[in-house]
C-alpha cells in the first residue's frame, strides 16, 4: 500500500478538527492519516485519539516556534481558530498567521481554512443597526477570520477557504431550549422569521476530506457549506417531533439578545442578527446541491436529529 499522506489537524480535539479525524479514520482505505494537534496531549480528548491510532503532538498557536514539527513532512492541513475561548479576533488573526507562516516553512501542499465572511460587506461600520464591536467590527468572530484570509496565500499556501455555519450540536449545549415559567420547552433565538442554515460537526469533517480528495482542484476557492437553511419555527417543530413533548419558538429582538448581558451576548446577538438581515446573501452562497456534490452525506436537520435522537432527549 502506499505510503498514506499526512493531514495535520489543528484543533483536533475541537468540534470542526475533531470532525475531519472522524471522517479520514472512518475512511480506512483512504489516502490520508491524521496528525492531531493540541495544546493538551495529555488530556482525555488526546487520549482518546491515541486509542483510536491517531499520532497526537502538542502545539500552540499563541507559540510559534511550537508549530514547526506540527507540519514536518504534511501533505496537507486543517486550521481552525476558537474565538470563544478568548473571545479577541485580534488574537485569531495572529493565530492564523502563525500558522500559516508554519505551513508555508512546512511545504504544505493543501491547506483548508476554517473561515467566514466579512459581515462588513453586509452591514458596514456605520450602519447602527448593530453596534461596532471591539472597535473595528460588527461580527468580530467572522470578521476577524476573514481578514485572516490573506495570510495564507500571501504566505505561499495552497489553500482552500472553507466557510461554515451554525453548528446543529449547539442545540445540545449553549443553545439548547430551556424552560419557561410555564414549564414549557423554549427555543429562543432573535431571527424573527428568517431562515437559520446549520450544519453538523461531522458534514464538516466529511467535506473537508472530500475537498483533499479533489487535490489541487479546489486550491484558492471558497467553499460554502450548510446542511439546510429553515426557519426557527420549523427548528421548533421539528425539535417537538423528536423529543415528544412541545418545543416553542421564542423569537427576542436582536436588542433584547444582547441586553441579557452574558459573556458573548453582544457578540451572539450580533451574529443572529446578521444571519437575519443578511439571510439571502449568507444563504445563496451556501448552495445545499453543491455541497452535497462533494458529501452525498450531507445531513438535513431531520436527518441530524434522527442521528442524535438519545442525546436531544436527554438534554
């Protein structure tokens, strides 16, 4: 058999990186193997890797020079930042820099880049719509990625930018219907009656290796995934369907969001709002045929919720 390419991970033991590890490992006759990076080897996500076979090494963004036996002799590379874990799009910008500088020294062949748009385009600096956040944006965690783009062929690396979405798996954790007075199941969210698209973890995973199966085919595009666009209130019903008992749409003003004053909630209720007032534009550049041309498993939200019924009950 020939010898089989290594795609370093970064944020392996994350949601998006853990993803692409699942996808190449499930693919046993692949091309491909995996080289998982993360600031804590010695955890139980990393050690769960290990058991799977996976090579785990440690490296840190915020480190530089920790980045360069990371890439050692890598095909290819899958970057994503977490804007939440600092909260700071300045920092994601420096981050993605780093890595792409390492990447670059490296030789890497093909690199995905975990993106989003520049929510700018859509509702500039001075449209108060929304406030200015962290001086310079309206989205700081897309907006930040996105001018993090250039790093990477200004740096020399081939590279794929890979645009995703509202994750599905949130609807399990932060964003998971709560309770209300009433003792009822509430899906809040501030989208009004627009659409919201989501996309699973795992579709993810799956298109980013379909991307580097494609080689150099896809060098320099913009790939724009989600697994469905719908409506909140058809989130909702959905949601009823699945778990057994009603779920209601509880839809605040993007205002109304923000004034709940949780870490992030500026910043999330800036997010919905664009989702909602950029709702054509952000869905149209996410082309559901498209995507499943490169993942013929592309989950809808049925799809997901079928797949995860035990864990949206028990939420």
């Amino acid at each position: 058999m020939t010898e089989r390419k290594i795609i370093t991970v970064i944020g392996a033991t994350g949601r998006q990186g853990g993803g692409l590890v699942r996808a190449v490992l499930a693919d046993r006759d692949g091309e491909f193997t995996v080289r998982a990076v993360t600031r804590h080897p010695d955890g139980e996500p990393a050690a769960e890797l290990k058991r799977l076979g996976v090579e785990v090494v440690r490296a840190d963004m915020d480190d530089p020079p920790s980045l360069a036996p990371a890439f050692e002799h890598a095909y290819g590379a899958f970057v994503v930042t977490n804007f939440w874990e600092h909260m700071s799009a300045e920092r994601e910008k420096t981050q993605a820099h780093a890595v792409a500088r390492a990447a670059a020294h490296a030789g890497v062949q093909h690199a995905i880049w975990s993106t989003l748009e520049d929510t700018r385009e859509c509702i500039p600096l001075d449209d108060e719509r929304m406030p200015t956040l962290q001086e310079r944006y309206k989205v700081p965690h897309f907006d930040g990625k996105a001018e993090a783009d250039h790093h990477f062929p200004d740096e020399g690396v081939p590279t794929t930018f890979l645009r995703t979405t509202f994750y599905w798996e949130n609807l399990l954790g932060a964003y998971a219907p709560q309770r209300g007075a009433d003792g009822a199941l509430q899906l809040t969210f501030p989208m009004g009656g627009s659409r919201l698209s989501g996309v699973a973890v795992a579709d993810i995973g799956r298109t980013a290796l379909a991307v580097l199966r494609r080689g150099t085919d896809l060098i320099a595009a913009t790939i724009s995934i989600a697994g469905e666009h719908l409506s909140l209130a058809d989130m909702a019903a959905a949601l009823t369907e699945a778990r057994g008992e009603p779920v209601r749409y509880r839809p605040l003003t993007p205002d109304e969001w923000r004034a709940q004053g949780f870490p992030g909630a500026d910043e999330s209720g800036n997010m919905f709002q664009y989702y909602a007032d950029c709702e054509h534009r952000f869905t149209a550049a996410r082309d559901l045929v498209a995507v499943r041309e490169l993942n013929p498993e592309l989950q809808n939200f049925a799809t997901w919720l079928a797949a995860n019924r035990d864990a949206w009950r028990n939420a």
